[in-house]
C-alpha cells in the first residue's frame, strides 16, 4: 500500500486513497468511523466504527481475502484510542473501565474480541510497543500516585508473570520511548533531591543519562538513531508547551527552536522533525476546550467544540519542518486546525505517532487536517474539513485533497 492514506469521509464513511488516485476507495460504509490505522505490514486497515446502537473496533483486510471478526463490539465502554502491535496481529486499545471511571488497556487479536484479555487499569495510561513487538513499555498513574507504574511487561503472559521489568515510579511526562533498535528507553522521574528529570536508560549503560526538565515532558525518539526529542516549557508550568531539543546518549542538549512548540513529530527516516506552534495569541490557545496536557490520551469520547479565540476567531497553527543536522528551521505552512486535531491529537501527539503517522513513509509528506472556507465560517456556515499535503520539498506547494478527516499514513 505504498503512498496509501487511510481517512473519513465527512458522511462517516471508512476510506482509502493513494496520492496517485483521483478517488479514494470506500472500505466501508455501515458505520460512522475515526481514527483508523494501517497495521505495519500494511494488510489490514482498523478503525473505530459507531452506529446508531452500538459500535466497536473493525478490522478489515485490504486484499479482501478474508472477512474478519470485530475485535470489540458493545453498547458501553467503547474505545476511543487503538495501537497495532509490531506483529500486525494483535492490537491494544484504551476504552471506559467502569464502575470506578478508570482506563482499561486491552490487547486483542485478530481472531475476535474473545481473546481480549486486560492488560492494565488506571489514568493515565500511556504505552510504546517493543520493536520485536515481545514487550510493551507502560507508563500508568500520575507522579506521586502510590499506584502509579512504569515498567517493561509481556503482554502476552498471564497476569502474574506479565511485569518484567519495574523501572521506577512515574515522573512528570507522558508516554515513554525505546529507541529503534530497541536498547534504550527513556521516561522522565523525580529524583531524590525533587527535581524533574529526562532519563535516558538501557542495557549495557553504565549509568542512566539524566537532563533537568520543567513542567509536562513530551518525549519521541528518532526512528534511526540513539536520539531523543522533547519538549518541555521553559520555566515550572503544568503543560508540555515549550522549546524543542534533541540529545544523543551523550546526553548533551541541543535546542532546535525556542519557540513555545505544541507538538512534534519525526519523519521516519529521522533526518527532519515537524513541529507546530501557534500562530495566534498564546493564552487563547491554554483557554481551548479540550487541551489537556496531563490528562489520558483521548481524555473524553465526545469531540471538543471547534477551536477558536474569547472573541470567537479561528485558531491558526504554524507547522514548521527541522534540518535535526544542521538546526535549520523553516515555515512551510499555517492552518486552521480541526476540533479533533486541538481536542485529541495535539495534547497526546507523542501517543499518536506510535500509531498514526502524520509523515509518508518515504519521508516526503506530510498530511494535515485542517479546516478552509474561512469567508464561510464568517458568515455563519460551518467550514469544511479537508485533506492537505504538505511537501518536505520547500520548493513543492501544498496540494488539497478533497474534504475528509482523521488522516493516517500507511508505514510502508
């Protein structure tokens, strides 16, 4: 599925296009689906479906050459975020624990939600598969909490023997990171003296790598290197908003860009980050429904309201692409964000670039959702969400694809 795109169409509808296509290709219809994903051998398309009664998470193999069960299907505690294991086969997903209000992260196969079996409970949870796929990188609770947990565990043993490895408690970040080869992981801690800290740590280190941080970190490491990015802000604040800064095991810093920046993503071939800031005033943004940076990924099941300012004017973003190299940074495009874009994705991007990538796999482009028709929206009538392709290429412009939504790259 080289070049593919997976997306929703404004009537729900589950759909897939590749960049040489004039038309996508309908997947499905019976439902009204988000969020879908390729797995990593590019086989399978799942996404999130909700019908008038009930809803659940399909998945659906793209050759036709066989019908699958849904892997979850009910009236209640429907999931709102799902990640494909390295072995294309297994999925886990985040849905309501009730009674007690809790997350449960799942993991089920594509043999049907009977073999679903409760990996974790708790808020927040975040968590990074293993390349090998073998391990999961699990990061629960908030710092402080007695039952917070972060860990190495084997999802695939029974609950006894699942914990491998306990790291240590929680500090103040989000999701955890492994490196690419899968030899280093890196989290964030509060050590003894109570300062916050980014740990780099892994096998064979003689001693773990440790880098003072304010505030919410936000870690991603590069897709082909020992190198860690992150975010995190400039002086104590409870957000991950800030300057942007990449370290290699040495653990020396090096700030790419000062600018407060939201939200970062790696291109896959580990050469460029892409990074958004705002382009309009910055307390509007910290007043948004739906931005909240500590909180679980996801957070709520119904959408925030569309972005705006106090006085009702659209937010703006600026997606910005780094040279990690060189330290070059240049503006290649400002947007208007779709709700789900600011309300799901941007608070909990380094969960989402584990499982839906916003850059080709080629490394050449990049797809936003971003809402036109801006005289429109003035006017009274709502925009229109669409697709937009944003080349790595400066010399390349953006290229619209039509109306749709909740974009994600196939890996390969």
């Amino acid at each position: 599925m080289h070049n593919a795109l997976a997306y929703v169409g404004i009537d729900g509808r589950l759909l897939l296009r590749r960049l040489d296509d004039a038309e996508p290709v309908v997947v499905a219809a019976d439902r009204f689906y988000q969020f879908p994903a390729f797995s990593p051998n590019g086989r399978y398309l799942a996404a999130i479906g909700g019908g008038r009664a009930d809803g659940g998470l399909f998945v659906f193999a793209l050759d036709g050459s066989e019908s699958l069960p849904p892997l979850l299907e009910s009236r209640g505690g429907l999931p709102f975020y799902f990640y494909w294991a390295p072995d294309s086969f297994h999925l886990t997903y985040l849905a309501g624990l009730p009674p007690r209000q809790e997350l449960g992260l799942r993991l089920v196969s594509l043999r049907g939600e009977e073999t679903a079996r409760l990996l974790a409970h708790g808020r927040p949870c975040f968590w990074q598969w293993s390349p090998s796929g073998a391990h999961i990188l699990l990061r629960q609770g908030f710092a402080g909490d007695r039952e917070g947990q972060l860990a190495f565990i084997d999802p695939f043993a029974t609950e006894d023997l699942r914990v491998e490895r306990d790291l240590e408690a929680p500090g103040l970040f989000q999701s955890p990171g492994i490196s690419p080869n899968g030899r280093h992981w890196a989290y964030a801690r509060i050590n003894m003296g109570g300062t916050p800290e980014i740990v780099i740590d892994g096998l064979h280190m003689e001693e773990a790598v440790c880098v003072p941080h304010h505030g919410v970190a936000a870690l991603a490491w590069s897709p082909t290197r020992d190198q860690l990015a992150w975010i995190a802000p400039a002086a104590p604040a409870r957000a991950s908003y800030g300057p942007l800064r990449v370290m290699g095991l040495d653990g020396q810093p090096r700030e790419l860009t000062r600018a407060m920046v939201l939200a970062f993503f790696w291109s896959p071939d580990g050469d460029r980050i892409a990074y958004f800031t705002l382009a309009t005033a910055r307390e509007d943004f910290l007043r948004l429904p739906g931005v909240r940076p500590v909180s679980d990924p996801g957070g709520r099941q119904t959408e925030p309201q569309a972005p705006a300012t106090r006085d009702g004017a659209p937010i703006f973003l600026n997606l910005w692409i780094a040279d990690v190299s060189s330290g070059k940074t240049r503006l290649a495009y400002t947007f208007r964000p779709t709700d789900v874009f600011i309300g799901r994705v941007l608070p909990f991007f380094d969960q989402y670039a584990h499982s839906h990538p916003i850059w080709s796999p080629d490394s050449r482009h990049l797809i936003l959702n971003e809402l036109i028709g801006r005289k429109a929206a003035e006017r009274g009538s709502r925009p229109r969400a669409s697709l937009t392709l944003i080349s790595a290429d400066p010399r390349q412009p953006p290229r619209n694809l039509g109306p749709g939504l909740m974009p994600a790259w196939c890996r390969i």
